[in-house]
C-alpha cells in the first residue's frame, strides 16, 4: 500500500564493491535492457521489410523519424540535423521508458533523477563541447545580449551564466518530477479503491469515485508520458541551436 | 466590424467569406507583428496552443525554471562564500542574481522576450 515501494532499487546482481560503493545491476538496469530492447525491436522490425507501402510497424518508424527531424530542423536549422541520433535517441528511450513505466508492476527508469539527471548533463556537455570546439572563445558572447549599455553588462553577464547553468536542473527535474508524481497519484488513488473495498457493500459504492478517477489518471499519464518526452526533445533542440549559432 | 462585407458576400459564397475573412486575419496579424516585433507570434512553435491538460504541463515548467535559477545562485553563492570566506556576501549576491536569472528563464519559457540569439532559428 505504500505509494513509494514501486520506486525502490533492488540488486538483483552484485559485482562487488568499488571505494565503498557496491557495483550492482538493479532491477532499474534490467528496466533500461528492456527499453533498450523494445526500441531496437521496433526499429529492427520497422526496417527489416521495407515497402513503398509502409506496414503499420514501418510507418510507426518513419513517423517517429520524421517527427524529430521536423522538429530539430525548426528550432535548429539544417545545420542541427548533425545532432539528430542524439536527439531521436533520447526521445525514443525517454518515450519507451515512460510508457514502459505505465504498464502495472513495471519499473519506470525516468522516475529517478540519477537518470534524467544524467541524460540532461549529456546535453549539458554536448552544448558546452561543441560550442567551444566550434566558436572557441565567440561561444562566451551567448552570454553577452547586444544592445545593452556597457555599464548594465556588468548585472547582466552574471544573470545570463546563471540562467544558462540552471538549464541542466530545469531539464532534468521536469522530467522526472512529472513521471513521480504521476505514478504516486496513481497510486494513491488506486490505494482509495482497496481501501474502500474492504469496508463492506457501501465501500465498494464509495470505491466506484477513485476507481474512475483512476481510469482517468491514467489516460492523463500517457498523455505526460508523451508529453515529456516530446518537451526532454524539444529543449534539447532549443540548447542546441545555442552551441549551433550563439548569436551576435 | 466588417458586418458590410459578410452581408455583401452572402451565404451562397461561405468560400469568398472565408477568403476575405482570411485575408483581413493575415492583415491584422501583420500589424500586430509590427507593434509588438519582439514577440513571437503565434505561430510559432514557443506558444503552440494547449489543451487544458498541457496548461498543467506548462505550469510546471515555469515553475521548475524559476526554482532551477535559485537553486543555481543559491548554490554559487555558497561556494564563494566556502572557498573565498566571504559569508553572507557571496550568499546575498548570487541568491538574488540567481533569483533574476530564474524570472529571465521563465520569461523566455513563456515567450515573452525572446532567447538571446541574433541568429533566429528558421522556421
């Protein structure tokens, strides 16, 4: 009945231990395999028979495809489609793993913010590597808006380094806020139902409100799902065009 | 407004209608362009409409920008502060620019200034 058993790690295999810490695969790790396995699958099967005519796997592909592509292209430009497996990768995998995390007893990976954590930091990084690979030193003048009297620089700068290292922490709690919450209220309200159900025939009256208020939440998290993943991609576009083109 | 031109076009024309209904929206969102220049209009991707259910989603995003600004400044200020031994300055200073940096986030989260690129992304 607790509505935060379904988040616990449990080791299922241990490696032994490195400076105090136990090396372990978890049952989070076997969730990433899977989610792992159900994209390569999906994509495997997309491309394995292709036709003119898509079949309904492949036209799931080319529209995922065509997604990403359509949405790095406009917030990126073309010259953003470079960034594309990296950016179909991390909606694909955030996409599965949410709606993997939805089917009841499975494992939602993107509901640890170790995980989210680490995929907004790889864009974090990615941003950061590039840009300075590509701009050099031009890549600081991101941090310098134009138009702005020499002297508002000053309160300016600092503003902006600071907007631009809270992205990370935005990025990635967002995510994994939103896939939290979403299944303790499911959770919760699901609780209500076994609750009510055991008080006798009026509970089982009472039981019919979280019940539906269930069915609907959980239409609602497939919405999030989606949603999410969807929003992790487009703003990992968005900080991308900043190390494509830093402006100025 | 414009009652003179649905009259004229009648209900046999709904497509002509439709076409000078069009063409004074198109108008009228040129103008518009023209007062309000750094404000992205609405079509584009920043202020796609919402279902009441996305509001939510949008909700929280705000919210997360503005708390990701302060905990970025409070968390500077604070190792200025170990490092240089500046207690509370660093602490005060960086709390607040971190607090300005978080309503600038959510201003351009919202849309309402736009990001800090000359090279506006094409659409």
């Amino acid at each position: 009945m607790d509505p935060i058993h379904q988040f616990q790690i449990k080791n299922l295999l241990s490696f032994g231990t490195i400076g105090g810490h136990e090396i372990a695969f978890t049952n989070s790790a076997v969730f990433m395999l899977i989610t792992l396995g159900v994209i390569t699958l999906l994509m495997i099967g997309a491309t394995s028979a292709r036709g003119l005519v898509p079949s309904r796997v492949q036209s799931l592909a080319e529209l995922s495809y065509e997604f990403i592509a359509g949405t790095l292209r406009s917030t990126a430009g073309s010259e953003g489609m470079k960034f594309f497996p990296l950016v179909f990768s991390l909606f694909m995998f955030i996409l599965a793993a949410n709606l993997i995390g939805l089917i009841p007893y499975m494992f939602t990976v993107t509901s640890h913010i170790i995980i989210t954590a680490s995929l907004a930091l790889l864009v974090f990084v990615t941003v950061l590597v590039y840009g300075f690979a590509k701009h050099g030193l031009h890549f600081f003048r991101l941090f310098v808006p134009s138009g702005i009297p020499k002297a508002m620089l000053l309160l300016v700068t600092p503003i902006e380094v600071l907007s631009f290292l809270s992205r990370p922490i935005s990025h990635s709690v967002r995510l994994f806020a939103n896939m939290l919450a979403g299944h303790i209220t499911l959770k919760v309200f699901a609780g209500f139902v076994a609750m009510l159900g055991s008080l006798g025939f009026l509970g089982w009256l009472g039981a019919v409100l979280p019940l539906g208020l269930t069915v609907a939440l959980t239409a609602l998290e497939l919405l999030v799902a989606v949603l999410q993943a969807y929003v992790f991609a487009i703003l990992t576009c968005i900080y991308l065009n900043d190390a494509i083109h830093p402006g100025h | 407004m414009g009652d003179d031109a649905r009259g004229k076009s009648g209900r046999d024309h709904p497509s002509a209608d439709e076409a000078v209904l069009s063409a004074r929206l198109r108008d009228l969102g040129k103008r518009l362009g023209r007062h309000h220049p750094d404000r992205p209009s609405d079509s584009e991707p920043g202020q796609r409409p919402t279902a009441d259910t996305s509001a939510i989603a949008r909700g929280f995003r705000l919210s997360t920008e503005l708390v990701a600004g302060v905990l970025v400044g409070a968390a500077i200020g604070w190792l200025i502060d170990r490092w240089a031994g500046t207690a509370p300055l660093g602490m005060v200073v960086f709390l607040l620019l971190g607090f300005a940096a978080g309503v600038l986030n959510v201003m351009r989260a919202a849309g309402v200034v736009r990001a800090n690129t000359l090279d506006p992304p094409r659409r």
